[in-house]
C-alpha cells in the first residue's frame, strides 16, 4: 500500500485548554515536589502547545507559566 505518513492531528478545544491551563497555573504556584518538578510542568505544558491550536491569548499564558517556571536545567 502506497500510504503518506498520517501528521498528528491538533485539536480546536478551547475549553480542555482552558481547563489545562488552569490546573497548570494553579500547580506551578504550588510547593515543589521531588517528582513534580519544574521539569515535569515545562513538559506538560508544552505537550499542550503541541497538541493543540491555540490562540494568541493561551500562547501568552502558557509562556507566562514557563518564564515562572525558569529557565530549563538539565
């Protein structure tokens, strides 16, 4: 078969953004924990970024988050 490989489909659903978004900021102003470090939230934020389409609004929060978050250690 002479198939074209399938790209990720993002999706338009501002309310699970919203939603996500607003568990991620709420969880980042939290004490850190051992397993959820800023290296995990950076992670789940981006995948959001990835996943989905946002709009210009949750571009901006979400980068307000990962400034919060600082800068990336390794």
């Amino acid at each position: 078969m002479n198939r074209k490989p399938v790209r990720p489909k993002r999706f338009n659903a501002s309310h699970v953004v919203e939603a996500e978004l607003d568990h991620l900021d709420w969880a980042t102003k939290q004490p850190a924990q051992r397993m959820l470090d800023a290296g995990y939230w950076r992670r789940r934020l981006l995948a959001v970024k990835c996943k989905f389409e946002l709009s210009e609004q949750q571009v901006a929060r979400v980068e307000k988050i990962l400034q919060r978050l600082g800068p990336l250690q390794e």
